[in-house]
C-alpha cells in the first residue's frame, strides 16, 4: 500500500512540475518582430535565425546567415527568396554591407559583390590577401576595405569603386593583433573608423588626405552615421555617444552600462533606438526623454545583438527574445 501511495506521489510531483515548467525552466526563441515607436502594434512575424542589413533608402531588407542571403519583402516580412547559397557552414561569408543596390561581403579572404536584382556575383579582389571588413560610401559609388600580406606584414587600407575597379591604398599601418580589426563607416568624402583595442575615432578622405584623429581616449563599439551624414553614434566604456564628423560637439548622451547593440537613428535623424539592461529603449537625438520600449528582451546571437532598423519614422524592426513554452 506504501509503495503504491509512494508511486502515486511521485507521479503528481512530475506532472506538476511539467505543469510549472515555465515558471523554472522557460524556453526563448528568437523572433522577428515590428512595432512602432510608441510601444504599440507590436507582432510577432517569424522565428528568426539570420541576421539582417537594410539598403539606405529603406526599400530593400536582406537576411543573412553564415552561408546565405536572403531577399525579404517589406510588405509580408514572413516570406524571403533565396539570393545567394555556399552550401555548408564551411563556405562562409563574412562582414556584409549593403548600398541601395549590392551587398559586399568577405569570403575565402575575399571582397565579393552581390547584385540584389539579378543575383549576380562578382569576385572583386584577387591579391591572395586577407580582405576584410567592406563598406560601402552613402552613395553606393565606392568600398572601403582592408587587406593584410603576411610578406610585408603592413595592414593596408583601400578605397576602391563599388566594381572593383581604381583600388587605392589611403593608409599603411604596421601590422599588429589590434590593427587587424578596422571598422569603417564612409560618407561620400570621408571614412570614418576604429581600430579594435585602440583608442580613438579616426577619419580620412577617400583620396588619403587629411587623415586625423577626431576623438581620443575612446575605445568604441559601433559607428552608427546619422541620415544627415553629419555626425555619429557609438558606444565607448558603456556610454551611448555622440559627435560630429568633423570633430565638434562630442555628446554623452547614455550612463547606461552596454557594449553589444548598435544603437540605430531614425530617417528623419528624431530618434535613436539604444538597448539598456538587455531591453530596447528610444531616446531623442539630442539624449532627452528616454524611455523603454517594451518588457521584452533584445535578442543575441555569439554575445552580438542582432542587427534592428526603423523601417520609417514610427515603425521599428527588431529581433525579441520570445518565450515559447
């Protein structure tokens, strides 16, 4: 009679503790979602394994994963036609950007060019070289990138046009495990970047002129340039920042404590969608009047937040951890 009472017993804890499984063991995925900036119409539109660029003009939305691109249309976010596909995981593509009409990206220690239209692929460098890290200039005409030769041990930077053609090397810099890692913004006239483990916000003109240091004692994550092209974001020591192109009016514009999401503007340059404690949060341009979002938590992939757009002026795009049991 004990045993049977014991067995009885024993079943009831389990199914309760299924019951309650929620409660102590909750499961997220990660989901695809819009909402406007005000918190409101927010929907769930699919599970979301990619990450994602959005062309400048804000009519084209790409999904990427480590071996394919992917055309999603605006209109049902749900349904995407395959672009581009490597096959297996070991043919993977690296560092995407996209202008209004291509994406370059780095595969087999090369810069490569996709036309969205047509799927085209163009192999743009072939020097046998580490390229990496390509970025188109707001206008789409031009790519700045960089290269690394084991024989001379000098990390180059090029600017070259968006077909490959009229590559010129606009910075030399001796080689090291910090500046291998460039990262580049470019507005029509000028590159912006950083260096990874280095301080300072960096600019030179495409033609190699008038290299400078805009900002020291920084070490940022990030370089977000604003629909003006007048100035940028970033994220340095835990603080959102902002400063001019120019070198002017450097900004504090968070004390919140994050280094993994690229805070994003709104086209008519109004807001900034930031992340603070893992939640997403809006923000005027100038700092003021933050608030959160929504209780949801941003979702992340390899300790990186995935990539979110304003889609307009009142509609965001953006990747929520979604609790699914």
């Amino acid at each position: 009679m004990k045993i049977r009472f014991f067995i009885l017993l024993g079943i009831i804890i389990v199914i309760l503790l299924l019951g309650c499984e929620s409660d102590w063991y909750p499961i997220y995925e990660d989901w695809l979602c819009t909402i406007n900036i005000d918190g409101s119409d927010l929907e769930y539109i699919r599970n979301s394994y990619g990450n994602f660029l959005l062309s400048p003009d804000r009519q084209t939305l790409i999904e990427y994963t480590k071996n394919k691109f992917y055309s999603v249309s605006l209109n049902d976010l749900s349904s995407k036609t395959l672009l581009l596909n490597y096959g297996d995981d070991t043919e993977e593509i690296y560092n995407p950007s996209m202008s209004n009409t291509h994406i370059a990206f780095t595969h087999n220690a090369d810069i490569y060019s996709l036309n969205i239209e047509n799927k085209d692929t163009t192999r743009l460098t072939l020097d046998a070289s580490l390229e990496k890290n390509p970025a188109f200039s707001s206008d789409g005409s031009k790519i700045v990138y960089t290269t690394f030769n084991s024989a001379d041990s000098v990390t180059k930077v090029i600017v070259m046009n968006s077909d490959g053609s009229n590559k010129n090397v606009i910075l030399e810099e001796p080689h090291n495990r910090y500046k291998k890692h460039f990262h580049f913004i470019m507005n029509d006239t000028a590159v912006l970047y950083y260096i990874m483990f280095k301080s300072g916000i960096y600019t030179i003109n495409i033609d190699g002129s008038n290299h400078q240091c805009i900002l020291e004692n920084v070490h940022p994550y990030y370089l977000t340039l604003s629909p003006n092209r007048d100035y940028v974001i970033f994220m340095s020591d835990g603080y959102l920042q902002k400063i001019n192109v120019d070198g002017t009016g450097h900004t504090l514009l968070t004390d919140t404590n994050n280094w993994e999401f690229d805070a994003v503007i709104s086209p008519n340059g109004q807001k900034i969608l930031y992340s603070k404690e893992d939640f997403p949060y809006i923000m005027d341009a100038d700092g003021t009047d933050s608030y959160k979002l929504l209780d949801k938590m941003i979702a992340d992939k390899d300790y990186e937040r995935r990539e979110s757009y304003f889609l307009d002026d009142y509609k965001i795009l953006i990747t929520l951890k979604k609790q699914i049991n």
